[in-house]
C-alpha cells in the first residue's frame, strides 16, 4: 500500500508541473514528457518503497 501511495504522489506532482510547463508554454509536450518520466519514477519509488517495508529477508532463504 506504502509503495503506490508513494509511486502515485510521484506520477502526480510531474503531471502536474508538465500541466502548469504547458500552460505557460501553450504546448502539450511539457505535459507529455513529464507524465511519462513521473510514471516510470512513480514506478521505481514504489517497487523501492514497497521492497523496503516488506524486508530484505537477509535470514531467509531454501535450507
């Protein structure tokens, strides 16, 4: 749950500065770009995040 709240607020907050680019530029090119990049950082925070509250599982593993 952690790692797509963090994953969502990340996609979000580019979305929108591409949004706030493209409407003083007057292009949707700013809102494009931005909304890729801030999907896939979106997607590398929440697989971080989500790997981090689950553990790192030094101790498990086949005995």
């Amino acid at each position: 749950m952690a790692g797509g709240v963090a994953g969502a607020l990340v996609f979000l907050a580019l979305a929108g500065l591409g949004g706030l680019l493209s409407s003083r530029v007057g292009n949707p090119i700013p809102v494009i770009v931005l909304a890729v990049a801030g999907a896939y950082g979106g997607w590398l925070l929440g697989v971080i995040v989500f790997g981090a509250v689950r553990g790192g599982g030094e101790g498990e593993g086949p005995k």
